[in-house]
C-alpha cells in the first residue's frame, strides 16, 4: 500500500507499480496487468489483448482472464486487512459470458468481515468488462483471512 501510495501520483507510477508487483508476484506478472486503482478495499486492474495471452479462438484465454480475477480480487482483500493479517485464496470460480478481446477492466470492490484475527472465510466478487462495458465475465473468490504468524507481536 505505501509503494502505491508513493508511485500512483507520478508519471508512470502506475506502470512502475505494476511492473514492481508483477515481480513480486511471478505468475500475476504473466498477464501483464495494469493496476489503475488500489485501496480501502477496492481495486482496478486492466490487461490488453495480445498474442501471448489468445486461445485457438483468438480471444483472450481463459486462464488469464482467472488470473486477472484473482489480482484484482487479492488486490482488494490487501487493501482491507488490518496490520498483521493476512489471506490466500481457497477457491476460485469464474463465469464466461462473451469472448473477451480489446482492453479488459477488472473491478473488484469488498468490505471485510469484522475479525478478531481468528480465521474466517471470506467471498469477493469482481467483474471483468471489455471497452463497451460489456461483461466477459464474473470472477468469485474465497479468501481464508487470518493473523499472520509472521507478524510482529504487540
């Protein structure tokens, strides 16, 4: 949040950031996503159509378009947690509705469940769109949200 907080007012600070968390995040870097909004529980992630990312059918494929589910969907849920917690996806369902090409916007806004660090389930929703703002798809993640033991104590 705080290298978001830094680069997203710069020129090219978006970019920067996600080139930084495709990095940090390998097989999320893969799609070549373009973070556009991330905080309080809300995030924007867009990818463009291109050869790496196309089907036999010369849509974008359908794996990268759970990818991108799940980062902006995780980008969400980051945004959320209190200090010290942490979450991992535990399942991960998509709904196609139309082929999916051109620029693909992923939205994905949450509220997260008043939590005492204990582990708790957590289901978020985002939707993908093409530039008309048709929907390509819905994407629903379960996250498993807790303390992180790796966390500093009090």
């Amino acid at each position: 949040m705080s290298l978001w907080a830094r680069l997203s007012p710069l020129p090219g600070g978006r970019w920067i950031f996600s080139r930084a968390l495709g990095v940090i995040v390998p097989y999320s870097g893969t799609v070549g996503a373009m973070v556009t909004e991330f905080g309080a529980g809300r995030a924007e992630v867009r990818i463009r159509e291109r050869r790496r990312l196309r089907n036999h059918l010369g849509s974008v494929h359908a794996v990268a378009l759970a990818n991108l589910g799940e980062l902006a969907t995780g980008l969400a849920v980051i945004s959320a947690l209190p200090p010290g917690s942490r979450g991992i996806v535990t399942s991960l369902h998509i709904a196609f509705h139309k082929k999916a090409r051109g620029v693909l916007t992923c939205r994905c806004a949450t509220r997260l469940p008043p939590s005492d660090g204990e582990r708790v389930e957590h289901r978020v929703s985002a939707a993908i769109l093409d530039e008309a703002g048709d929907s390509v798809a819905d994407v629903t993640a379960t996250w498993l949200l807790g303390s992180d033991p790796r966390a500093p104590k009090p």
